[in-house]
C-alpha cells in the first residue's frame, strides 16, 4: 500500500489542503468555545469532526 503522497496532487487541491489546514485551528478554538457555552449535540459532533481533522493534519495523514 503506497503512502499518500499531498505534493502529487493537482496544484488546486493542494493549494485547498494548505489553506485547510491553516484555517482548522482557529475554527476549532471558536467551536470549543461555542461548545462550552452552548452546547448541543451538533456541536459536540462538530467539534469531535475538528478535533480529528486537526489530528489528521498533525501526524500527516491527510
């Protein structure tokens, strides 16, 4: 099974993979704080769907 590999991908879908990566971070800080003031059942989903694409991000799975 071959690694995968971002920098063989077209110029745009890389470009919206940096881009998504840069803004997951700031979007999860405002989630948490969102979520411990009013939490719902949508943001807790929601923040568990940011917290494990910035964990994808951080050990370089996607």
């Amino acid at each position: 099974m071959s690694k995968y590999y971002r920098y063989k991908l077209p110029p745009w879908a890389r470009k919206c993979i940096f881009v998504l990566e840069k803004v997951t971070l700031p979007i999860l800080l405002f989630q948490l704080i969102r979520t411990i003031l009013f939490p719902t059942a949508f943001d807790l989903i929601l923040l568990g769907l940011l917290v494990g694409l910035l964990i994808a991000f951080y050990i370089e799975w996607i």
